[in-house]
C-alpha cells in the first residue's frame, strides 16, 4: 500500500465520509468533479507547512496533521465560506506507516470537525511539508474580503490572540511544561479552532470585511487597510488577554496579542451604522472583542501613538 493509499483508506470509512460535503467525483480519478448551484461561488486557498518553519518536525503527527488541515480551513472561516472539501500534498522523507496513521487519524478528526472532505492528492519523497488545498462554498457576490472597511467602522478580534505564540518556548523544548497555564497555550498552538460558524454569521450579518490571524494581529490587520485604503487606531486596554497569557507573559501579554500569530483567530471590521446589539453578542457563535476603529487617516495607531506592525514575515523572521 502507498502512503496516499493508507491516507485515502481512513477517509473511506463511514463515519468520516458522513460529515462532510461529498463532491460529484474523488478519490480515484485523476481529478475530482464538484458541481455548484447557480448562486454559489467556489472559496479555494492553499498553504504549505514546513517542517521546523511552521511546526516542529519530532512533534506528535496527530497534532501536526489536526493542525495542518486547520490552518487551511480558518482561511474558508475568514472568507465566511462553508467548507467543501481538501486535498493534500505530503513530502516525506521515509516511509513510516505508524507516522502516517498518526498523521491521518488527526488530519481526520479535524476533517470530521470541520465537516470537509478530502478528495484528492499526492506524496512524493522529500523533506517533511504539507500542502493543504481547501475549498468551500459561498453565496455568489457575498464573501468577506479584505477591501470593505470605511472610516468609522469598529475593528472586532475573536477568542484571545497571543496565546499560540506564547507557547513557542514550550513547543521548541526551550521551557518545560510546569503548569496548567503553559498547557493551556501549548494546547492552543497546537490545535487552533477554525471559526467556520463565526465566519458565516459574520456574513449573514454584516459584516465588511475579515481575515483570520495567522502572523499577528497588527501585520493581518494592516492587510485589511491597505487593501481598504484607510487607518486603524487600536485601544490597548480594550485588547483580550486571556487569564493564562497573562500569567505566562507578564508585561509582554500585550506585544503577544499585537504581534503573535498562529492562534488563527478572526479579526473583521463592523459598520459603524449598525452596531452589535447585546442580543446580537448574545447570537455571536464566538466571544467577540471591540478593539478600536477604522480612520481615514493612513497607518496603524495604538493610544494614539504610531504602531509599527510587528508580524511574523517567512523572508526576514
């Protein structure tokens, strides 16, 4: 049996299939077929991950493939897309069938989660990486893009950013685990949650724009400006430091919040002509933070001060 095959098999068994949307044709032919209703339109994104670039190659294969496909499923969440299906590319340096059932009971358990299915892909010898091609589905003419802020507008941030990057000393074997905390943001990296139903509702709702976190709040953020032409002035006291990043990073928590990526949280701009009720808070699938406004002065702003963005760059990190 091939690695794809051992990987192909785990997805054929029924429990697994179930979840997610089945396309026209998959696995077996040379291409898949997917048929979309008139009033669709296709979301597809792709990312490759790197072993000791974006995630530790001697760590757990389960985490390594729960997260792969995570990862690539918060970009759909981002676009408010459902998600529709996957495929995988796997560079291996070996041929190991324990590292492989690892790898796809964790990639499987984040598909079931996620209810997406795959339906294609391949594996070649080569240094440890992981590409995952995602796609889903979306209401033509709908999506959440990154051009949609307007002055005045309220800049909105999910769950609690900084937390997966806190964990980096943990997750390199730098620090040893000692408390609850520290497995809190270890649990954090290594199993981001995609906010799929945050995303749709977010679309259904009003939404202008969105992009998940994935190398800093201020770096993504500043993706949204540039691409709306306009400013953004932030609040540090209204930024969300969970209880745990704030015991683990002191002084630090907020550069985490501002800077740290892979928590793929949601950041997304609101109308300011319609602001979020208590009872729309109360409908929110995801606790939401208001942590400041869009203006039509350029450049990015904390307390009134200048922010240089402080992201993660894969060309000069």
């Amino acid at each position: 049996m091939d690695e794809f095959s051992l990987i192909r098999n785990i997805f054929q068994q029924p429990q697994l299939t179930e979840a997610g949307s089945v396309p026209d044709q998959g696995i077996g032919d040379d291409c898949s077929l997917i048929s979309l209703p008139a009033d669709q339109q296709l979301v597809q994104s792709i990312d490759t991950l790197v072993a000791d670039v974006h995630f530790t190659a001697n760590g757990d294969p389960y985490l390594i493939g729960y997260r792969a496909l995570a990862v690539s499923v918060s970009d759909l969440a981002a676009m408010g897309a459902k998600p529709h299906s996957f495929s995988l590319a796997l560079s291996l340096p070996e041929n190991n069938p324990e590292w492989l059932q690892r790898f796809a009971d964790g990639l499987a358990a984040m598909a079931n989660a996620a209810g997406i299915s795959l339906i294609g892909g391949d594996t070649t010898r080569g240094p440890l990486t992981i590409s995952v091609h995602v796609q889903g589905i979306v209401p033509k003419g709908k999506a959440l893009l990154r051009s949609g802020a307007r002055p005045g507008d309220l800049i909105y941030v999910s769950g609690t950013p900084g937390e997966a990057n806190a964990a980096l000393p943990y997750i390199l074997g730098e620090k040893a685990v000692t408390s609850d905390a520290e497995q809190h943001l270890v649990d954090r990296y290594w199993q981001p949650t995609p906010r799929i139903a945050l995303g749709q509702w977010l679309l259904e709702n009003g939404a202008t724009s969105a992009l998940d976190v994935s190398d800093g709040l201020s770096g993504d953020l500043s993706h949204i400006l540039r691409a709306s032409n306009c400013g953004a002035e932030l609040f540090s006291e209204k930024l969300p430091v969970s209880d745990a990043l704030a015991e683990v990073c002191g002084d630090e928590a907020i550069d985490k919040v501002l800077n740290g990526g892979d928590d793929y949280e949601l950041c997304f701009i609101w109308p300011a002509g319609k602001p979020m009720t208590a009872q729309m808070s109360e409908q929110c699938p995801t606790p939401v933070t208001c942590i400041g406004h869009i203006t039509k002065k350029k450049g990015l702003w904390l307390d009134g001060q200048s922010l240089e963005p402080g992201s993660y760059n894969h060309f000069s990190n």
